[in-house]
C-alpha cells in the first residue's frame, strides 16, 4: 500500500516554484521548449489567446488545454507533475530545475532523465533565430554533447 503525503518543506519548495511558474505566464508570449537526444520542440502561447488559471488554493496552474502544472502529495513528500501536450515532467524538488536569464526574458529549465523542458517569458514576441535563441537560453543550465545531456545546473 502507498503512502502519500505533501510536507511542509515540499509545499513551500513546489508551491514556490509554482508559483514562479504562475509570473512566467504574465507575459504575453511565453515559449515551451522540449530538448532531447532526437532534438528540440518549440510551442509559443500567446497568453492573450490562453486562458491561464491560477487555482492557488489547489496549488494548480492551468493555461488553455496546453500546459499545467499541479503539487501533489507523493511517497517523497510531494512533487510537482508538469503537461504539456504529450509530454508528462515530475519534479520532486531541488536540483531538477533551473533559473535562466538574458536580454530576451527569463525562464524555468526542468531536468527530467535526459531531457530538459524550458518555460520561457519573452518581454517580445521572438520573431527570428528563434530555435537559436531558445537553445542559447537552455544552454544557461543544460549543457548537450553528441546529442547526450551531459551537465545540468541546478539553481537550488
């Protein structure tokens, strides 16, 4: 029988960076990148287009039908559970995510395996290099060689 539970430290932790996730899709355009092995995906979301729902009380992030973000109770104290489209991220908390920052905006990288998903909040929608300027930005914390992840800077 599994036992779940969310803690206090994981609430703060996870509910914290929900938080953060939350003040990312105050921007206008927020980009959601996918890096592996095989390469990258990008998605914009035009949050004018989205509805985004913060359901703070059920510590839940919701934007149109594309990306949420939930803390959940777990066997380790809690985790966060991240979808988006076909993809499904678990973060349990410090050292699987990273801060970013550049003159373009700022942004969350999740490390799940070796795979990394970014939410970036650009200050203007990106109209050129824009696979260039978002693999610089993932490039701030995850660093790919041969197609492998080889390194990744955790911000906490």
């Amino acid at each position: 029988m599994a036992v779940s539970n969310l803690d206090m430290h994981a609430l703060f932790v996870l509910g914290d960076l929900r938080a953060k996730l939350v003040k990312q899709f105050q921007s206008r355009f927020v980009y959601v990148t996918e890096q592996n092995a095989e390469g990258i995906y990008i998605a914009e979301i035009d949050t004018e287009a989205s509805l985004v729902v913060d359901d703070k009380p059920g510590l839940k992030l919701k934007v149109g039908d594309h990306f949420s973000a939930s803390v959940l109770p777990s066997r380790e104290g809690g985790k966060l559970d991240i979808k988006f489209r076909e993809i499904k991220l678990t973060v349990y908390g410090l050292g699987d995510y990273a801060f970013v920052t550049t003159a373009d905006g700022h942004g969350i990288v999740f490390k799940e395996g070796h795979s990394v998903v970014m939410v970036f909040a650009a200050h203007q929608q990106l109209q050129e290099g824009l696979t260039k300027t978002l693999k610089a930005v993932t490039a701030k914390a995850a660093k790919w060689r041969k197609g492998e992840l080889v390194t990744f800077k955790a911000s906490e």
